[in-house]
C-alpha cells in the first residue's frame, strides 16, 4: 500500500476507481471482481490476492449484489466508514445513470435489431471474462491446499452442475466442513 498518499487523495481514487470499474463491467457481478482485482490488487497493491479471493467468497455468499457486497469489503479495508461509502456510491453511480436512461428509451432498445445484436456479442465476451476471473482465483486458492480442499471444491461443482443443488446449501455445506477442519486443526496444534 501507498503510505505518502493522503487519506483524501486515497478516498477519491477509490471512489473514480470503483466508479470507471462500475461504468464498464458489463454482464453481473464476477465481471466486477475481476476488473477490481486488477486495479486494487495488481495496480494499486491496497489488498492482497488472498484477501480479494475472501472478499469475493464472503461477498458472493451474503445477500444483495455480489458488486455492492464487494464494494462494501473492500472501501473498508481500504479506508474504513468513508472508504466504504466511496467504494460504494462509486460502484452503484454508473448503473444508476445508464438504467435510467434506458429507461426513459427502454422501448425503442427493446425493438431494436442492431442493440439485440450488440447485446449478444457483449454476452461472449463477458463469458470470456468470468471465466478469466474463475481461473485466475481458482489458481490462487488452490495453492497450497489438502486433498480435502480438493474434494470439497470437485464435491460442490457436481453438485452444482450435475445435480443442480442450490448453491446455499453448497455453501453452507462447505462452511460445515470448513469450521470442523478449523476445530480439529485447532485441536491437534500444540500448545
């Protein structure tokens, strides 16, 4: 982290940050991750690989937009109480202005060919960028793992792909096991 910056100077590049990633991440929330990813941890050096990749897991899991949930994490690390209204009012700015314009025109968009078409071909590329985001933190969080982490993550993907279980009681389930092997390591460490 920058320690020369001032706090102000600070809070408003998060806030113009969040702001531009929020302008142009179309296609949901893991787009979002992956472009704050590589402003705030590749870029900037404010968080680290680790603490996005719990960001994003604790921001994915609670309620509300994963953008939003994210935002919130992350302008609090960055910068407490004022980081996080920056990170947040930066990152629900851009949608707020461009949903209410298409709006006020939604039915001329809707009947139009060429924005139908536009539309498809934003859908391959932010396919292409969730992906991206997927592997890259998958990478990252699988170094250093047991088998069990392993089997856990190969465990919830079918769960999820083959046997369409809600992704909540993934979640839930890997959180289970996660506090049991906390406890036991936590047992088995000498005092």
């Amino acid at each position: 982290m920058v320690q020369h910056e001032s706090p102000k100077k600070r809070l408003l590049t998060l806030f113009f940050s969040m702001m531009y990633i929020s302008a142009f991440t179309f296609g949901g929330g893991f787009v979002i991750v992956t472009f704050m990813k590589r402003r705030l941890v590749d870029e900037l050096h404010w968080i680290s690989d680790q603490e996005m990749l719990d960001m994003t897991a604790i921001a994915q899991s609670s309620p509300g937009a994963i953008a939003v949930n994210a935002a919130i994490l992350v302008g609090w690390k960055i910068g407490g109480f004022p980081g996080m209204l920056c990170s947040v009012a930066g990152t629900i700015l851009p949608p707020i202005i461009i949903l209410s314009a298409v709006s006020m025109f939604y039915q001329l968009f809707a009947a139009n060919h060429y924005v139908a078409l536009v539309l498809k071909g934003m859908q391959s590329g932010v396919a292409a960028v969730i992906l991206d985001a997927a592997l890259s933190l998958g990478q990252k969080s699988l170094a250093g793992q047991t088998w069990v982490h392993f089997a856990i993550m190969i465990c919830a993907f079918a769960a999820t792909f083959f046997f369409h279980v809600n992704v909540i009681w993934i979640i839930l389930g890997a959180a289970v096991i996660g506090i049991i092997l906390a406890l036991k390591a936590r047992k088995e460490k000498p005092q």
